[in-house]
C-alpha cells in the first residue's frame, strides 16, 4: 500500500496534525480566559470547526478505512484521494469562514461535507461491520448517528445564512447537540463498545447488555435533546439519569470484559477504559449542573469559565482518548501491512511498532487525565478567588503543561512509528 493520499495512513497523519494544532489553540483560548483577555471570538470558532471537521471526523474516517483495508485483501485495497482532499478542502473553508466571520464561505464547506456524507458513512459502517460482535441492532445504532452527523450540517447552513434569527437559540442547540451527542459521542462509544472485545480477544461479558445498550443510548439521547428543544430542566434530568444509568451499563461490560481477559494493558486498551471513565465523570458533572439551575439563582454560579471547562474536559478526556486508543491500535498492523508485503514476515515488525505506540503509556494516561481534571479544578477555584489568584494561575499553567506533554509524547511516538522501517531482511514496498 503507498502512503500516498487517499490512503488510510493519511488520513490518520493529517487528522492528527489537524487536531494537534488546534488543539493548540485552544488551549491558547482556554489561557486567554483565565488571564482576563480571550482571544477573538472567530478563533474560537476556528479551533471547534478544526478539531471537529478536519481532526475528529478525519480521524474517524481514516481509522475505518484501515479495518476496512486490514481486513480486504491486498487487490482490493484502493485510494481515497478526492474524499482526502475533499474532507480537508471543507476543513479549511470552516476555518477560513470562521476566521473572515464570511457565511457564504462557510455555508459552501458545509455544502461539500454533506455531499461527502454518503462515502463517509459507507466506509464508516464497512469498517465497522469488520467486527465480529456486528449485529442489525449495530447498524440501526449507527444508522442513528450518522443521521445525528446529516442534521448538523443541515442546521449548521440554517445558522450560517441565519434565515430563521428567531429561531436562533433553538437552531444552535439543535446543530450542537446532533453533531456532538448523537454523532461523536454515540458513535464513539458503540465503537468502543464493538472494538474493545475485538482489542482484548475476547467476545464481550454480556453480548445482551451490550444490545441494550445500543437501544437506550439513543432513547435517552432524544430525551435530552427534547429537553433541550424544549427548555424543559426536568425532561433533561431524566434522559440525563437514564443516560449515566446506560453508560454505567455500558462501561461495567466492557470492564467485565477486559477483566475476564486477565486485565491485559496496551495504550489502546487504558485509553479506551479511561475514556469511558471520564465520560461518566462527565455525565455526573452534567446531571449536577441541571440539578443546579433548578434554583433561582442557581446554587453554584456558573459563568463561561466553567462552561469551557466542562466541555473540553469532555473533549479532552473522552474523545481525545479514544482517538488516541484507536491510533495507537491501528497504525503499527497498517504501517506493517504497507512496508512489509509478505505477511508471515510482519510479525517482529509489527510488534516493534507496537512496542512504540505502547511506551510511556501510564505517563501518557495520567498526563491527559490529571490536565484534563485540572481544567474543572482551575474553574471550581473561580467560585471563591479572582481571576488574578496565584492559585488559579498556577493551575492554569500546570494544566496546560500536562496537556501539551500529551500531546508531545503521542506526537513523538506517532513520528517514531512511522518513521521506524523494517529491518533489511524484510522485503519493503515503495
């Protein structure tokens, strides 16, 4: 297989790259905040568009197309150059619309990534269904969230030409909600909940728990979104307790799961596990934060600060880790499968790349977990200091450090695992 575009290999390479630097940025705006002086409003946009559309998404996309491709055959194996180009053309259009703050810029990014829906979603459920816990349940779920994926972008062009300005507030949370909820994070977690056995070498604990599951995250995902449609506290408390009842479900399966395995550890397996765990945090913070606006005025003030916080601890500690789970599981048997054409020689290839990716794991795990954790910390303070506190500043700061050694060291074992070739005895491709 080359490297060339259109392969999955660049896929994962550009979406990496696409979600270090605006993760960056982000962190920047995070900083920003915290010092009292935020950064312009259009690089706010910019940095959730990259992270989303041209990181995320791209991701997603190269990480099925490498199940698909290990899966196939070497004949079959083909180029995805104008879906490549395409997806980081549209990326760039809702950056360099958010960043001119010019609508028709990006309601015509938003145009190309809804023609790509279709390939998209073709190669997603194909390399899905290379697992082998696929069932029709898992292709109704997932029919859910690629669904979720269509009505963000429809929203989104209803929110760029802002024809309906009444209907602003309910618009905007419809687009985030389908984009965020019912795409990303439903679909992260039937991933995770598909992949997990197949990582382990294990069938999953309780296979009619784990279809339960894919029948109630998506019953409690409309519940919130009606609550929210609706600005209705009490509809978002019950779908919220029933969605941390369902997630609760979910991850004691797959624990149950790894456990029976013997508790094997690999980067992919402790990012996956992890990630499940903040998403439950999460979910716990979320119920809480409904529970507070139940008071007038609320019990706990909550201002953007906190908002932020909440999101991108989120952001940080669940999706950020299941990309980087699902990498560090798919690029060592891809890089293998490109360099080395004879399969029974792959092996002690194979495992060096893996060695790679498996490195300095619990530093890894802890230092995306504690910065992510010290974004809620650095918030909560704000309940009983100034912006200005030492404390808070500090906080900042070593949050910020932990997050950017993440990145660092997932970055450096990413460039050593390509870069890493077969040794001489191996026959390579060019």
């Amino acid at each position: 297989m080359s490297r060339r575009l259109g392969s999955p290999l660049s896929f994962l390479l550009a979406g990496w790259g696409w979600l270090l630097l605006t993760s960056l940025l982000g962190l920047a705006t995070f900083l920003g905040i915290v010092r009292g002086a935020p950064l312009p409003s259009g690089l706010r946009l910019l940095h959730v568009h990259g992270v989303l559309i041209g990181g995320l998404l791209q991701l997603m996309t190269g990480l099925a197309l490498t199940a698909s491709d290990l899966a196939g055959s070497e004949a079959k194996r083909q180029k995805h150059r104008l879906l490549f180009i395409s997806m980081n053309a549209a990326a760039l259009g809702f950056t360099a619309g958010a960043w001119l703050r010019e609508p028709n810029v990006t309601m015509g990014a938003g145009l190309l990534l809804a023609a790509l829906c279709i390939p998209m979603a073709r190669h997603m459920v194909t390399g899905i269904r290379t697992c082998s816990s696929w069932t029709p349940l898992s292709a109704f779920f997932f029919g859910i969230t690629l669904t979720g994926l269509f009505g963000c972008l429809i929203l989104g062009g209803l929110l760029a030409g802002a024809w309906y300005p009444t209907w602003h507030g309910v618009i905007r949370l419809g687009h985030l909600h389908s984009g965020l909820l019912l795409f990303f994070t439903l679909a992260t977690i039937g991933t995770i909940q598909l992949a997990l056995p197949l990582f382990l070498h294990r069938p999953l604990r309780s296979a009619g728990l784990g279809q339960a599951v894919l029948l109630l995250l998506p019953a409690c995902s409309a519940g919130l979104l009606t609550g929210f449609a609706l600005s209705s506290i009490h509809i978002q408390l019950v779908a919220g307790g029933c969605l941390l009842v369902t997630l609760t479900l979910c991850g004691l399966n797959l624990l149950r799961t790894w456990n029976q395995a013997g508790q094997p550890g690999s980067a992919a397996t402790d990012h996956l596990l992890t990630a499940l765990s903040f998403l439950l945090i999460m979910s716990c913070i979320g119920v809480a934060l409904g529970i507070n606006v139940l008071w007038t005025p609320p019990v706990m003030p909550y201002g953007t600060l906190h908002l932020v916080a909440y999101t991108h601890t989120a952001f940080l500690g669940f999706l950020l880790q299941a990309m980087v789970g699902g990498l560090s599981y798919a690029l060592p048997p891809l890089l293998a499968a490109q360099r080395v054409p004879a399969q029974k020689k792959r092996g002690a290839y194979q495992e060096r790349l893996e060695q790679i990716m498996n490195r300095w794991r619990a530093v890894q795990i802890a230092t995306v977990s504690f910065g992510a954790l010290g974004l809620v910390l650095v918030a909560s303070l704000t309940w009983n200091l100034p912006l200005s506190s030492p404390w808070i500043q500090a906080g900042t700061w070593i949050s910020l450090g932990f997050l950017l050694t993440h990145l660092t060291m997932v970055t450096v074992k990413i460039a050593q695992a390509t870069g890493a070739q077969p040794t001489h005895d191996h026959p390579t491709t060019h």
